[in-house]
C-alpha cells in the first residue's frame, strides 16, 4: 500500500524544514553567502545611483541563483550522506511525492533568502524594491529555480563530482527563468508600463510550468536502484 | 584463428559488421545533395538587390538550425525511448543527436554572425533570439560535460536521457521566441517580420528554389547520415571500453 501522495510530500517538508530550524545549516549559508555577494558586487561594480538602477536586478537574481545553488547542493547531500535517500527509495511513497516535497522544502528556503534580501537591497540602494510585484516575480523566479534544481541536484548528488557538477547541469537550463526575471524586475523597479513587465512575467509562468511538468514526469527516473 | 576471432567478438558484443548498404547509400546521396544544394544556393539563386552575394549565407544559416532542431529532436525521442525500454541503442542515438546537433547550431552561430557583419554592422548583438540560440548551444554543451562526469553507465544513460529532454525546451524557446518577444531584430523570411528586424528579404521564387531543398536536405538526410555514422563509432568504443576492461582483469 502506497502512502498518499500528500502525507508523503508534507512528511518531506516537515522533516526538512524541522531539520533546518534545529541546525540552521541551509537558510544561514545561503544568507550569509547572498549578503557577501551583495557586498562584492557594491564593490566591483561601483554602484552609484544611476548605476544602481541598471544592475540591481541582476545583482539581485544573480545572487539568488548563486545561493540557490549552495542550497540545492547541500539539501540533497543531507538526503545522500544521512542515507536517508535510500530509506526513502525503500519506502512504498511515488517518486513524484518526493520530488514535490523536497522542491517545496528547497522553494521556502530560497524564498526566505529572497524575500530577506529585498528590504536589505532596498536599504542599501535606496531602490523601492518591496513591492508586491517584485515579491511575485521573486516568488516565482525560485520556484523555478527549485523545480529544475532540486530535479538536477539529485542527479548531480549521486555522481562523484558531486558539488562541481551542478551548477554546470542547472546554469544553462535556468537562463530563460534568470532572463525573464531579470527583465519583469528591471522593468518593474524603473515603472515601466504595465505591458512590458507583464510580458516578462507571463514568459516566466510558462517556463516555470513547462520545467515543473516535465520534472515531475522525469524524477522517477534519477532516482532508480 | 577467424572462428577464434569471431567468437570474442561475439563475447565482447563487438560490431564487426561491415558497413550497411543503406547507410553507404545514404552517405553518398548526403554528399551529392550537399553539393547540389550549395551550387544552387551559390550559382542558381539570384543575387540580392540589398545585400548581395551575402545574403546566400541565408541558405546555409537557416537550413543548419533546422538541422540541429532534427538532431536535438532525436536526443528526446532515444531519451524517452531510452527510459521506457532501457536499451543502450537508444541512449547512443540520444548521444549522437547531441553531438550532430551541437555542431549544426555552431554552424547556425557563425554564418549567422558572419551575416550580421556587414548587414548589422556588428558580429553578435544581445537580441531575444540570439541570446536563446547561445542558450541552447550552452544547454548542450553542459549535456556532454556532465555526460562526462558521470562514472555509473547505467545512471549516466538515464540521466543524460532526462537531461536530454529537459534541454529540448531551449531549442522550442529559440524556435518561437521570435513570435513571443517583438523587440528582436532578427528578420523572419517566411512569414510577417517582426517591427524592428534589420535585414530581411522576401522569399522570391528564386530564394525558394535554393533554400527549400536545402531545408529538406539538413532536416532529413544530413543529420540522419551523421548520426548513424556517429552511433556506430560510438557501439564500437563501448566494445573497446569492454576490451580494455577485460584485458585489464586478466
């Protein structure tokens, strides 16, 4: 007897995210990694206020994937190392159960990362970045990222290379996410019509869905033996 | 000796087959048309009014995406094939598809850069379309990276497969990207072109009778005839693997 489809993704979720809030090992890295890649690219950028309004939606979403990856990476390798992968391979749940437990366990972590960098971007560049819009274009944007991340993370995981591996596989694959969200907010922070940022957001549902479909099919298959 | 000969490889699971007919008919025909289809596009075709002899670039930068979109589309179909039946002949036609595919749309790339030279005074520019054709070059060139990286070859196979039709998505992007996004400035030749688009032509008569057979030509046969080749090598290095494998334990 298999069991439910929703017990076993909610039992996933539980368990990852009561296993962040005891060790904080993922959110905290990722955090920290996204502050010091907001630092570092104040820096090497130089970003004064006309500068700011260009590259603040990139540097944003360039960091967010960046973290994504680190998280990613280490949210499977607890599975790997723990052996709870297996465990779970034995356990009589659909493989389309796990995938949608531990997407929504990788999304609420990057999310949680995305939403403490705006008020923090938008303090540092003085950039209205807090608005309902962007938060929807940040939501969506790592939902994304989640879908195809935690898809090729558990086949990166149970390669050698492990670590190197990923973010080869993920950065082609997640440009038309970085690409459209880059563009929704960009047009979103300089008030641009409604039309063009719609247009952007549009083309990012679509993708998302089109890689949430097909990882959902695929995820049976990277997680055999 | 021959019958020894014969039996190690039927251990091995070596292709010692000669060439089969069809495919050295298909080579031949390939590279017949090839030529015949160039001489059409360099001698037959008219030269352009606006763009001059340039514009016979046209026949090779089109036909070549469309070429890899037939090779890309092979990868899908050994993939999911690949996963439903776990047959290792699929996966290598998954392989060759990547492979064939990823040299067409380079060969895309730089005729199309090599265009853009002198009709858009630059040799690339970040437009809509050619910012997901460089995407999906990059898409397949991590496939074979990874492909790589990976020691298990059961796992690799079925890895590669799902990767294989994850990537797929990049190719329709740059298919149809041209029809989604209006600002790009990549001219359509069949078809309304987009506002902006700077060095469009009008597919005469005269465009078409170089350019169709040269479509048909890259959809079909060229990327059929590569892959094929490229399936055989690839059966007979996993026989040498198995060879070293077993000279190695002996």
């Amino acid at each position: 007897m298999k069991t439910p489809f929703i017990n076993c993704a909610a039992a996933i979720i539980s368990k990852d995210l009561r296993a962040e809030f005891r060790a904080r090992e993922l959110v905290s890295v990722m955090a920290l990694f996204a502050l010091l890649s907001i630092l570092v690219f104040s820096f090497a950028l130089e970003l004064d206020r006309q500068a700011r309004e260009e590259a603040v939606s990139g540097v944003l979403w360039v960091t967010l994937i960046f973290a994504s990856l680190l998280g990613f990476n280490r949210s499977m390798a607890q599975e790997r190392d723990q052996g709870n992968l297996d465990a779970l391979l034995l356990a009589p749940v659909s493989r389309a159960a796990i995938f949608v437990g531990k997407l929504l366990g990788n999304f609420i972590f990057t999310l949680i990362v995305g939403l403490a960098m705006l008020p923090l971007m938008t303090a540092l560049y003085g950039l209205a970045l807090l608005d309902g819009w962007i938060i929807l274009t940040t939501a969506l944007g790592t939902f994304g990222f989640a879908t195809i991340g935690t898809l090729l993370a558990t086949m990166t995981v149970q390669t050698r290379a492990r670590e190197a591996l990923l973010p080869i596989a993920l950065l082609p694959i997640a440009l038309p996410f970085l690409l459209t969200a880059v563009r929704a907010t960009k047009s979103l922070l300089s008030g641009a019509p409604a039309a063009e940022w719609q247009g952007s957001l549009g083309m990012l549902a679509a993708i998302t869905v089109i890689y949430l479909v097909l990882s959902l099919l695929l995820y049976e298959y990277v997680l055999e033996e | 000796m021959e019958a020894e000969r014969k039996s190690l490889a039927l251990d091995l699971r070596i292709d010692t087959s000669p060439m089969p007919r069809l495919l050295r008919a298909l080579t031949v025909i390939t590279a017949l048309a090839f030529a015949g289809t160039l001489a059409l596009g360099l001698r037959v075709a008219g030269t352009d009014i606006q763009q001059g002899e340039i514009q016979r670039i046209f026949y090779i930068h089109m036909p070549s995406f469309f070429g890899a979109f037939t090779a890309f589309g092979l990868t899908v179909i050994g993939g999911v094939i690949y996963l439903a039946r776990k047959n290792e002949a699929w996966d290598r036609i998954a392989l060759a598809g990547v492979e064939v595919g990823l040299a067409f749309s380079l060969i895309n790339l730089l005729t199309g850069s090599i265009w853009a030279r002198p009709i858009w005074n630059t040799w690339w520019t970040w437009d809509p379309r050619l910012t997901s054709a460089a995407i999906m070059c990059l898409t397949y060139a991590a496939y074979l990276m990874l492909r790589a990286g990976i020691d298990d070859p059961g796992k690799r196979r079925a890895f590669m497969s799902v990767y294989g039709i994850l990537a797929f998505v990049t190719v329709l992007i740059t298919l149809f990207i041209i029809r989604i996004v209006p600002e790009t400035i990549h001219p359509v030749i069949v078809g309304a072109s987009p506002q902006n688009a700077q060095g469009g032509f009008e597919a005469t008569s005269g465009v078409v009778i170089a350019l169709l057979p040269s479509l048909l030509l890259w959809l079909t046969l060229l990327p059929i005839t590569l892959i094929w080749h490229r399936v055989r090598l690839e059966a007979r290095i996993e026989a040498l693997n198995r060879l070293k494998l077993q000279a190695l334990s002996e």
